[in-house]
C-alpha cells in the first residue's frame, strides 16, 4: 500500500512563491517506476489537472493555466516530487494533491490515477 504525504502550501500574496513536496512510502513501493502527477480543487469547482513527470523525470506535462509558472520535478532517492509555483494568482487557490499512475505519458484525466494524498492548502490573496 502506498501514501503520498503533501506539504508546502500556504498563503502567499499574488505574484509570490512556493514550493509543495509531495512524499511517497511503502514498504513495495517502487517510486521511480511511477509517473507522478499534481492537482488541484478549488470550492465548488472540479479537480482539475495541474502537472505530471514520469517515473524518469524525462517527460513532463502542464496545464495550460500554469505552463511557464509551474515546474514539476522529483528526487527519486527521497521518493519526492516537488511542485515549484512562481507568479502565483489569486485563481491558483485550491487544494493541491499528489497522486500517482501505471500511465507513462497520462493525458491528465483524474481517473488515471490513484493513491491520492490528503492535499495542502495553497491561497494565494490579491
């Protein structure tokens, strides 16, 4: 059975920083076998995808909303991958939470994934 434990979020004024962790145990659990992936809720709105990094960290993949602002990456030997937010917005509010596919290039959708961590909370204020 694998946990993924989310941490880093905040509140940060707009056009601010932060970096979340998301870290994986298991006692099987092969962490750079993974893609990992990061979301986001925000109050009365669906989860929504936010970024992915396969089990190699060679490919990536962003949301439209965050390219060129998010960078995802991960430390195999510390079965981390990191979540680094720059030129936050007040629309970058929500839940954000790790969660990891058999996928190796996942088009995103939320049902490609499992093992979701509880989320950190990120608010970004104007």
């Amino acid at each position: 059975q694998v946990q993924l434990v989310e941490s880093g979020g905040g509140l940060v004024q707009a056009g601010g920083s932060l970096r979340l962790s998301c870290t994986a145990s298991g006692r099987t659990f092969t962490f750079n076998t993974y893609t990992m992936g990061w979301f986001r809720q925000a109050p009365g709105k669906e989860r929504e995808f936010v970024a992915a990094i396969s089990g190699s960290g060679t490919w990536k993949n962003y949301a439209d909303s965050v390219k060129g602002r998010f960078s995802i990456s991960r430390e195999n030997a510390k079965n981390t991958v990191y979540l680094q937010m720059n030129s936050l917005k007040p629309e970058d509010t929500a839940l954000y939470s790790c969660a990891k596919t058999i996928w190796t290039r996942p088009t995103g959708r939320s049902g490609e994934f499992d093992s979701w961590g509880q989320g950190t909370q990120v608010t970004v204020s104007s």
